[in-house]
C-alpha cells in the first residue's frame, strides 16, 4: 500500500499528519511547534510507513471479496423464500 500511496500521491507520507505553518513570529510557541511536531510526529509517520508497507493489494482485494461473500450471503438468508416441510 505504501508503493501505491508513493505513486499517486504527491503528499509525502510526513505531511500527512499536518504540522502547522509557522505562525506568530513574536510567540514562542508558534516559532518553536514545527519543530517539537517533527519530533513528535517522526515515529509516528515511521509507524504509518511501516503498517502500510505491510498491507498488499492482495490482501485487500481477498477482503473485499470476503465481505462481498458475507453480504451476498446474508441477501440469500434474507430474500430465500421459507421452506416448510414437506409432509409425512
């Protein structure tokens, strides 16, 4: 997934999370956060990485036609007209 994400996006996986402009220059805060964010966010942008690296279109695909086995399932319970039984 994160092959695919590289490819179409032109977001970088980092920026996803969003760390803010810097603001007010006479804040200390302001011009400080992007900084104090990029630390705190690194490893959860490496977490991120890691998770989508793991998921393939493969499984995702398997999934989709699991849950799309599920619900056709449950249609058929649903609609299937009731059988009575037969008599003896």
């Amino acid at each position: 997934m994160l092959d695919l994400y590289q490819a179409v996006e032109s977001t970088n996986l980092d920026d996803v999370i969003g760390i803010p402009e810097r603001g007010n220059h006479t804040c200390s805060v302001a011009r400080n956060i992007q900084d104090v964010l990029k630390d705190a966010y690194g490893p959860v942008a490496k977490a991120m990485s890691d998770c989508m690296r793991e998921v393939t279109i493969a499984n995702m695909l398997a999934d989709c036609r699991n849950c799309i086995g599920v619900k056709a399932r449950q249609l058929e319970q649903l609609w299937a007209p009731k059988r009575k039984p037969l008599p003896l």
